[in-house]
C-alpha cells in the first residue's frame, strides 16, 4: 500500500484532526475509503493524552484495517518543565506509534532569546532521551509561533538539542511563497520524516489538485532522501468524505507520478 520512488518510500495519510467531528472508528473506516495507510491521531480529541482504552481501540481498528499509527499528533508543547509527557509517551507507545509530533514552545522564533531557546533545548534533550529508552523519537511541527517557523531557527534548535531521535515534521508556510517554501524545504529535507498535506494561501483552503504544482516540486525534493516519509492530509476545504476522497486520489496520483519520474 505504499510507492517506492527510487529509495524513498511515499506512505499516503491523514491527521486524525482533519474530521474532529468524527469518532474513531468512522475515521479509520473513511481512511480506508480512500485508500489511506496511516493515520496521526491527534492528542487533543481522538485519543488523549493518557487514555490508552482510546489509544488501544486505535490501534485495534487501524490493524484490521491495515493501516498504521506511525506517529502521534499530541500537540504537547516543549515546556521548561516537561511536565505531562510521561502520560504522552505512555498514549504513543499505546498506539503503536514510533514517533510523537510536538510543538517547540511557545513563542516564535522572534520573540524568543536566548535563555528561552536553551530552555526549549534542554526539555527537547531530555524528553528525546526518555522517548528513546522506549524506541521513541519526537518529531518537531514546522509551525508558525514556535522555535521550528523557519529553517534556520529549526535547525538551530535540532543542533542545540543534540539528540539523535529528534525530526521535523515538515509542512509549507502558507503565508509565504512558493519559492519561500521550496528553498526551506530544500534545507532541512534530511531531517523531514513526516510532512502535513494541505492547500492554503493565507486562510483560504482550496482543493490539493489546485496545487498540485508545488506539491510535485516539494516531492521531488524529498524523493532523494532514502527513507520512508508520510504525506499525511490535514484540513479539508470542507469537512465532508467528498472532498476526503478528491485529495486523497490527487495525493495518491502525485505519488505516483514523482515514481513515475524517477
């Protein structure tokens, strides 16, 4: 159920978040549907941190129907403290997952001097390196008002954490150019292991085939890297299985034509 593109491995997905209306077992069946192999459950709704019961039923439903809970969505934010990850490893280890998607901080990279930075750093250290004794990593969201908004900031917070278990978990700014975004990309690509699917400018969500362009060119970047990443949707013009089902065809015919190209 997934391309291989040269050494890479595209796996089509959703973020659970993008049907918050819908409970688990419709959003494993509309999955499904559409012919998409793995899922990221968010923390904040479908399975909450430190609800294994919700997070086993996951896992339970995703097997059956061949899908796979590669990383959890937890929303958890970098603190000083770390208080509250125990509970997010134990719902992620739970599901299954070898990854949990975290948010750095609070602030933006603007905002942020250099006592905060190293704050984050340090919780980031520390929290890889408990994640790690159970064969976890943490990927970052490449995300407005935290320390991963743009490559630079991103990469200098990796490097300050120094931890061997630690990724980004990519997506375009939409407030930024394409050109913007291509370049960014093209920076941290080898640290990208999951990427957010979605077509916005600004706020406005249009159809993925509307922008099928950039996102061909954002894969063929990511075609290089060797390794298994996922392309997980997130965010519907509208919240409805129609509109599930026309991105996850256009997600899958991107994939198939970067296979193709190669």
């Amino acid at each position: 159920m997934v391309n291989n593109m040269s050494q890479t491995v595209f796996n089509p997905g959703i973020v659970s978040v993008t049907f918050r209306s819908l409970d688990i077992k419709s959003i494993v069946s509309l999955s499904e549907k559409a012919s998409l192999w793995v899922i990221e459950w968010g923390g904040d709704i479908h399975v909450p941190h430190g609800n294994i019961e919700a997070a086993e039923n996951a896992l339970a439903l995703c097997r059956t129907a061949g899908i796979a809970c590669r990383c959890y969505g937890s929303y958890y934010r970098l603190p000083e403290s770390g208080e509250g990850f125990s509970d997010v490893l134990d719902t992620a280890c739970a599901l299954g997952c070898r990854l949990i998607r975290v948010w750095a901080g609070v602030r933006s990279s603007a905002d942020a001097d250099d006592n905060y930075r190293a704050s984050v750093a340090r919780r980031l250290r520390a929290d890889a390196e408990t994640a790690a004794k159970r064969g976890v990593g943490i990927t970052l969201e490449y995300h407005g008002g935290t320390l991963t908004d743009n490559a630079d900031s991103a990469l200098r917070l990796l490097d300050d954490a120094g931890a061997d278990n630690v990724y980004l978990h990519w997506q375009p700014n939409q407030f930024e150019s394409f050109e913007y975004n291509v370049a960014a990309l093209r920076r941290v690509a080898h640290l990208v292991d999951s990427v957010h699917v979605f077509a916005w400018r600004g706020n406005d969500k249009f159809p993925l085939s509307d922008m099928s362009r950039e996102w061909s060119a954002y894969l063929d970047i990511l075609a290089g890297e060797g390794r298994a990443i996922d392309l997980m949707l997130e965010f519907l013009p509208i919240e409805c299985e129609a509109d599930l089902l026309r991105d996850a065809a256009t997600l899958r015919a991107l994939i198939d034509s970067v296979s193709v190209s190669k």
